[in-house]
C-alpha cells in the first residue's frame, strides 16, 4: 500500500495543448497536493477529479492506471 502525504503537480507544459491530460491543471493556482490520513477530493462533473487520480497513478506506476493519449 502506497500513503501520500503530498503530491505536487509539473508547473510545465507541452507543445500541444490538446494533449490529454497535459495543461489540465494548468490554468489552476494550486500547484501543490497535501494528504491526511483520509482525503476526499470532490467537485462538479468535469473539475478533474479522474484526471487528477490518474496522473498521480501514472506517475506511481500503479497496476490499472489509465494511459494518456
């Protein structure tokens, strides 16, 4: 089991924008992800919620992440 207790999204970008789900999260301030033991992340449809869980599964590697196109 992997416990995070922060996560800190890449302030870069790509050349092309339309790339999911790079530039995401780029017009965002929040650029930094802090944990407590348990975390709920909430929002309306279509606030990132998804992309955001599988960027951090990408990047951990995690068995069933979704890859990017």
């Amino acid at each position: 089991m992997i416990y995070l207790s922060s996560f800190l999204l890449s302030r870069e970008t790509v050349r092309d924008p339309n790339i999911y789900p790079y530039n995401v999260f780029a017009d965002k301030v929040e650029k930094s992800l802090f944990f407590r033991p348990i975390t709920v992340l909430y929002g309306n449809n279509a606030s990132g919620k998804s992309t955001l869980l599988n960027i951090m599964a990408n990047k951990l590697q995690i068995e069933g992440q979704e890859y990017a196109t």
